[in-house]
C-alpha cells in the first residue's frame, strides 16, 4: 500500500525531479508533483510524493526539517480533503 506525503516550504526554484531524486534514496518513487498556480505557472511552494508506505514512514522521519535547494522542508502525511470543502 502506498502512502502520499506533503512537502511543504520549497523553493520556488524545485522541480518534481528534485522531490523525486530526494526522497528515491529511500525507496521508489511512485509520483512526485510540484503545485504551481494554474494563472501564472509559478510554484505554490509546496508539492506531494507517493511512496510504498514503509519507505515513506523513513522518508518522513529523516527529511523533515531537512534542506532542500537552500529551505528547510517539512514533510507530513496529506491528509485526505473533501471536494466539498475546496
């Protein structure tokens, strides 16, 4: 089972290629995106990694607070959001 992780406080500048080679030291990435503004394309500063469910309990435990591209990311389970609640 697979388990979807938010990172938050990146760089303007971080790609899904930059999340990806992070968190691949711990184990396959299956998905690895950026959120970007749908008006200007720029970065919202925070994106969302799918990995297996141990490899992600790792990666969360030993990223979080860590740098990425000069920020210190946090790493957390993505909670669920209602498509009511948007």
């Amino acid at each position: 089972m697979s388990k979807r992780l938010h990172v938050g406080n990146l760089s303007y500048q971080t790609t899904r290629q930059d999340l990806a080679t992070l968190f691949e030291r711990f184990g396959e990435v299956l998905d690895a995106t950026v959120i970007t503004d749908r008006e200007s394309g720029r970065s919202r500063g925070f994106g969302f990694v799918e990995m297996d469910e141990a490899a992600a309990e790792k990666a969360m435990a030993q990223l979080d607070g860590s740098q990425l591209n000069g920020r210190a990311v946090t790493v957390t389970e993505a909670r669920a959001v209602s498509r009511s609640t948007r």
